[in-house]
C-alpha cells in the first residue's frame, strides 16, 4: 500500500522528490493543501570521507508554492537535513535545488508562470489571490 501511496504522490510532487525525502505529514483547508516531507537520512560523503562517522545534526525547514491543487495553494515544506563529519566542525548538506532561485517557488511552477507570465492559462492571476501578502507567508 505504500508504494501506491507514492506513485500517486509522484504524480502531484515536483520531479525525483520521493527519491531524497519521505512524505511525514499532510493537511488542507480551504485555501491550502500543505504537504511536509523530510529528508532521507542517505549522507552526502565523499569518497574520502566514506571510512568516517557520519551523524545527522537536525534539520532546517524551506516551504516553497507548487502548482495549485484542487483550487488550494499547494505549500511544501521540505525538512532539509544537516549532517556532521566526524573529525569536521561545518555541516554538510546535501545539494538538492528546491525553489527557483530569489522565490519561493518551486523550479516548475516558477517556469510555467514564468513562460507566459501566466496571463493564458489564469494561474498567475490565481495565485496573486490566494497569496498572502510577502509579510505573511510561511
């Protein structure tokens, strides 16, 4: 059951997401579907570093908007993970790009809106309603 779970989640998340992080939370309302997935605890080490202790230090937290859902604002929350190297003082991460870069949007939805300004297909005008204003946002 739980493989179709994700086949149906990859349908709606962004491209290879189930491939790095796990869905470990979900809820909607009338405005929002609000997706929260974690990182996989898969290291990032280098060939060098692949004979040392590896310990996952905690997370830290990105939510992005995704292509709308049912009429909701669809927010992922990412819960990116941070590890340390044994014998390193800085955490390492693993580089997965989420968002387009100086939004808070995912790479996908950016384009699309992006592509025509979002003026054929009514998204942009969508989103702009269901957006809160920059101050609010999660």
């Amino acid at each position: 059951m739980e493989k179709d779970k994700n086949s149906i989640a990859e349908i709606f998340l962004p491209i290879e997401t189930l491939e790095w992080f796990e869905i470990i939370n979900h809820s909607r309302d009338e405005n929002d579907v609000h997706i929260t997935l974690e990182e996989k605890n898969i290291p990032p080490v280098t060939k060098e570093d692949k004979d040392k202790k590896v310990i996952s230090k905690g997370f830290s937290d990105i939510t992005i908007t995704d292509f709308p859902i049912r009429g909701r604002r669809t927010l992922l929350t990412f819960k990116r993970r941070y590890w340390q190297i044994e014998g390193q003082k800085k955490l390492v991460k693993r580089d997965i790009s989420l968002s387009f870069p100086g939004t808070q949007l995912e790479k996908e939805f950016a384009d699309f809106l992006k592509e025509d300004g979002g003026r054929a297909s009514g998204l942009a005008n969508f989103y702009r309603r269901v957006s809160k204003a920059p101050t609010q946002r999660v």
